[in-house]
C-alpha cells in the first residue's frame, strides 16, 4: 500500500493554521486567474494583434490543462507526497505567471499559460487529500470551508480585478499583479505544511489507465465547452463527447483488470464516495449556469452597465465564502447528512425561482436568489468534500481528492454548456424566454441529485458497518519528515 509514515506527534494549532492560509491561497488564486481573464480577452486581442479565436484559448487551453492534469496530480502526490506537488505546484504557476506576463506575442503567452495550469493543477489536486491528512475529523469541515471562502472570494475578485486592469493598466498586469501573493503562498506552504515520506514498495504505475483517463476528461470538457455555442447535436460537439465516452469505457475494462489501478474504480463503487463526487459535478453545474447565463441578461435585456451586472453577479460567492465555514463548522458538530440536502433545495429552489419568474424579477430579486444559490452552495460544498474523504480509504486519498476537482472543472463546463446554448438567440423577447427555460435544466438536476443523496443515505442505513478500510481513513493521517525534497 502507498500510505505514508505517520509521525509522533500532530502539527500544531499555530502551524495548522499557517497550513490553512498557505493551502486557501492556492485555492484563491486557482478561481481568480481562471476569472480575471474572462473580461479581458478582447483587450488581449487588441493588445497582441491576434484573432478572438486564437485568443480564446488563453482560457480554453488553461482549463483542458487542468482538467487533464488533475488525477493525474492527485495520484503522483500519493506517490511522491502531497506537500511536494502542491508546494512544487505553487511555485510553478508563480513561475509560469511571470513568464506569461512577459509573453511577446500570442503563441508564447499559450505556452506559457499552459505552463501556468500545470501548476495549477498540482496544487488544486492536493489540497483537500492535505486538509484530510493533517486535520482530525472534528475539525476538518471547518477546514474545507475555509477553502470554499477562498474559492469564493477568488471567483468573485478575478472579474472586478480584470476589468479595473483593462480599463487603467496594461495586460501584463493580468498576470502580475497576484504574484506577490502567490510568493507568499509558497513560503507559507514550505514553511508550514510538514514534510512527508512515502513508503517503499510503491504500486507499479498504469501510464494506460492515465493516458485514458487524460483522453476522457479532456475530450468531455471541450466537448461540452463546444456545446452551448455549436449545439449537443453538432458535428464538432459530438466527435469530441463521443471520444470522452470511448476512453471512459477503455478505462473502466483496463482499471477493472490491473493490480495496481491507476483510478481506484472499487472506491467509486462505495455509494458515499460515487454519489458524493456526481453531487459535486451537478452543483458546480447548477452555480455557474446562472453565472453564465445572467450576464447576458443583465446587460442584453435589463441594459445593466457591466459594473452594476458585476454587483448582482457578486451576491453568489458572497453568500458562499460567507457560508462556508459556517457549514463546514455544522459540518463537523452535527455531520453532513442534512447539510448537502438542504444546500441542493436552496440550489434547486433557485432554479425553480429562475425557470418562474425571471422576466418579472427585479434587480433585488435577483441578486436574492443568486444569494440563495450561493447560500446551497456553500452549505453543501465542505460538508459533501468532507463526507467523500471520510469515507476514502487512506492509500487513495489522493487519487479522490484530484477526482473533487476534476468534478468541480467538468460541472463547471456543463453548466456553461447548458447555458451558452440559451443565448444563441438574438432577439431579446427570444433570447429572455431562451434563459428563462434554460433553468428547467437545472431544476432536474438537482432533483435527481436529492434523489441519488436519499438512495446513499438508505444504503447506509441498510450497511451501517463500512468497511475497514473506509473507517480507517477517517483517522487523520499525519507524516514523518523525509530527509530531503
């Protein structure tokens, strides 16, 4: 088994949290530079004399990096430590930010960027497999709410900070000015976060089963990036979901007959870690088809200036970094099993709300029921994370822990999918009744969400006794120093 070595004593309160600012910062900045980014690409067009095509990939070449990238992060941490990778992945994605901000020209500014997501990735897969090592059960929903505010706050600065920036700076400023934060971030995780040392007699990798699961995520994300604008039908959004479905099979007959799995399938099959992770994908869905769809509601049809759209806009992550802690504290005193039901309700509630009367709301009204999605968002986000590692089994922490975020970048892109295709129309009455329906979408989602959470909870009660393995996981995992990086 790659476990790794646990240590004689806990890291302490102080260091605990410097392990939280340093792992929250990463976790900020992975939102905000995928953010700060979405308002200025025309600038960027402008600024570097290339076609908006071309420049799209700024952010579409970013996200298929991550996306790809994610398990694959996940696993080499279980492998060569988590502290290594998030820490080696900090300092990357500072690196790749200072050479992107000194791109002459188009085609290195997407080298570079991709440079950048690697990083990215590194980081983003470890973080919760390290909140799940260092901190005890009683305190770690806590913990992963904390991430969830700065996952909040970095999703709601990214957009007002790239508009400031293309109005009054130059667009190198897009990916300077968090670098001294992010120099921060590093230090503090080196500082903090104790080392690690993976056990000898490490499982013989599976470059198969990543290869594959590398095809699927990417090919499915850019599929269903492709599907808002071109249509589920299309041509050139079928080929690609058709290869994301192809690999998918590949890999669960390669996974079911290897030793040593690159993708723990038999952990998928424990209810509350497969339910836990398609709960994830539908909430990251229902969030940002609204914040998709509403910005071109609110400057189309209720003729908002992008600033004002921006503030309506902003009461969702408010709610959510707000909530966060909060319900990763209920989390931890009372469990998780009434926490993510009520946060798909308020979720779906809004949907609902949405699908009813958005043409008759007013500009109040919809900042209030984006603050109730936010408000679901952030009661289900840290609880569900935190229900999906308690029932992990240790040896594979990683391996799921790169899996949530890869569930969190696939939702993220159906939900745009589902939204996108709702403002092809051009007509305002056309285009408003097009967003309006478009909810109906979500309203069954987070249904059968409800759905899928009442089936894991009976099975639970059917099966009170989890196995071994499972209920070892639970027990915080702390490491001993390893001699040197």
């Amino acid at each position: 088994m790659n476990t790794l070595h646990n240590s004689a004593a806990n890291p302490s309160a102080a260091n605990r949290k410097g392990m939280l600012v340093a792992i929250s910062i990463g976790a900020f900045l992975s939102h905000y530079i995928a953010t700060v980014i979405h308002m200025s690409l025309p600038y960027l067009a402008e600024a570097l004399h290339a076609d908006s095509a071309t420049v799209s990939w700024v952010t579409t070449g970013y996200l298929l990096a991550i996306t790809s990238l994610l398990p694959v992060m996940g696993k080499l941490g279980e492998r060569w430590g988590y502290r290594r990778i998030h820490n080696y992945g900090l300092a990357l994605f500072t690196v790749g930010s200072l050479l992107t901000a000194s791109a002459p020209n188009i085609s290195a500014l997407l080298g570079f960027r991709l440079l950048q997501a690697v990083g990215a990735a590194m980081f983003q897969a470890t973080n919760i497999a390290l909140v799940t090592i260092h901190w005890p059960q009683q305190h770690r929903g806590k913990a992963l709410g904390s991430l969830s505010t700065a996952v909040a706050l970095g999703a709601m600065c990214g957009p007002a900070i790239g508009g400031l920036i293309v109005e009054w700076l130059h667009w190198r400023w897009l990916f300077l000015l968090h670098v001294p934060v992010a120099l921060l971030g590093t230090w503090l995780a080196f500082r903090y976060i104790p080392r690690q040392e993976p056990e000898r007699g490490k499982p013989a990798s599976d470059p198969v089963g990543a290869l594959l699961l590398i095809i699927s995520a990417a090919s499915g994300v850019y599929g269903l990036s492709l599907a808002g604008a071109q249509g589920w039908l299309a041509t050139e959004t079928l080929v690609p979901l058709s290869i994301s479905l192809t690999a998918l099979v590949l890999l669960l007959g390669w996974e079911l007959r290897q030793p040593s799995p690159f993708l723990p399938v038999h952990v998928l099959r424990i209810p509350q870690v497969g339910i836990g992770l398609i709960i994830s994908v539908v909430s990251f869905a229902l969030a940002n088809h609204g914040l998709v769809t509403l910005p071109f509601y609110l400057s189309g049809i209720e003729d908002l200036t992008p600033s004002l759209a921006g503030v309506v806009l902003a009461f969702y992550p408010l709610l959510l970094a707000v909530t966060g802690p909060l319900a990763g504290h209920l989390s931890d005193a009372w469990g998780p099993k009434s926490l993510v039901p009520m946060g798909l309700a308020a979720m779906g509630g809004g949907a609902v709300l949405f699908f009813l009367y958005l043409d008759s709301l007013p500009i109040w009204g919809i900042s209030s029921v984006l603050a109730l999605i936010g408000l679901g968002m952030g009661l289900l986000a840290s609880p569900n994370n935190s229900f999906i590692m308690r029932h992990t089994p240790r040896e594979h922490i990683g391996a799921i822990s790169g899996m949530i975020a890869l569930t969190r970048n696939l939702g993220m892109a159906l939900g745009a999918a589902l939204g996108l295709g709702s403002i092809e129309v051009q007509l305002r009455p056309l285009m408003a009744r097009s967003i309006q329906g478009s909810f109906e979408a979500s309203i069954y989602m987070a249904s059968a969400a409800l759905i899928l959470w009442g089936f894991q909870l009976y099975q639970g009660n059917r099966c009170p006794d989890r196995s071994g393995a499972a209920r070892e996981a639970e027990h915080p995992i702390h490491n001993r120093e390893e001699k040197s990086l």
